[in-house]
C-alpha cells in the first residue's frame, strides 16, 4: 500500500525540482505564473500513472495478500485505494504549495517583513517608499483583470461573472469563520 504514496511524493518532489529549475533559469519573464506551475503540476500526472502501473504492485507493500484468505474484490478495491490515495497525495501537497507560493508572491506582510529583516528598523514613510500603496493596489487591480475576475472601465472596476461567484463563496466564508472587517 507504500507504492501510490512513494509515487505520489516523487512526482511532487519532481514538480519542486521542475519549477526552481523552469524559474530559475528561464531567460525571459514569465508573465502568467501560475498557470506555469498549473501546467507542470498537470504534465505530471501522467507520469504518475506511468510509474504506477509499472512499479511491480509486490514492491512497497507493508503485508502482502494473501490470495488463499482474501477476496479478489478486496485485493482490486485495495488496489484502487492505493493508486487514489497517492494521487491526492500529490493533488493535496501541490495545493498546499500553491498556498505557500502566493503567500510569498502576494502577501504584503512578507515583504514588509524582509524589509525590516534587511535594515532591522523601518518607518511607516521609508516601506511606502519601497512598496506605494497606489502601486500596491494598481497591482492587485491588474492581477483581478488579467484572472478574469474584473473588468475596468474609464476607471472603475466592476466584477465579472466569475468574480460574483468568488466573491459569493468569500463572503460567506468570511462570515462563517468570523474574519470581518478587511482581513
């Protein structure tokens, strides 16, 4: 039952490999992110069903059936089990990661804080000159345009279909886990 585990784990440690290795020596900018680490995520999984279905299934088991006491039914549903559990665990530690990855690409509070990592002490008047909350927020308004989730025009915002739908599943997240006001 260890074999979908230990697949699931290598095909995410070689999605981590993939991804320093694609941004990092990428010569030219990569402007959607995401959807490249979306996309080496997705190239994966077949590579998943592959090492699975030719990994020999005796290897990584922790007690082998036997095929005398058990149930060919049991023996196929374990089978199945095995393979489905190892994939989520290759979806659940990619999106565990794409949590992780935003959180250092979009969160205000880590960048302030390697600012103050980097000069011990900083006025409020010394950060806004490194990250201007008009810039801040231009960003965030470009980044809500290009997902699709809002459209500018002559200067105002407005959300599109897909940002209602968003908006409504935040709103009543936000309500259910009490995180009103702002945060």
């Amino acid at each position: 039952m260890l074999k979908g585990l230990f697949v699931g784990l290598f095909c995410f440690v070689l999605f981590l490999i993939l991804h320093v290795v694609i941004f990092h020596f990428k010569k030219t900018e990569i402007k959607k992110r995401f959807r490249m680490i979306r996309n080496i995520f997705f190239a994966l999984i077949p590579l998943y069903i592959i090492l699975y279905a030719y990994i020999p299934r005796e290897s990584l088991l922790l007690i082998p059936a036997d095929p005398n006491s058990t149930s060919q039914f049991i023996i196929n549903l374990s089978k199945v089990l095995n393979f489905t559990i190892g994939f989520m665990l290759y979806v659940f530690l990619f999106m565990c990661y794409g949590q992780f990855y935003f959180i250092l690409d979009r969160s205000l509070s880590v960048r302030m804080m390697v600012e103050l990592s980097k000069q011990n002490k900083v006025t409020y008047d010394e950060l806004k000159k490194v990250y201007s909350p008009d810039e801040v927020y231009a960003r965030r308004f470009k980044h809500l345009v290009e997902s699709g989730c809002s459209i500018e025009t002559n200067g105002y915002y407005t959300n599109t279909p897909k940002g209602n739908a968003l908006s409504w599943i935040f709103t009543i997240s936000k309500k259910i886990l009490q995180v009103w006001p702002g945060g």
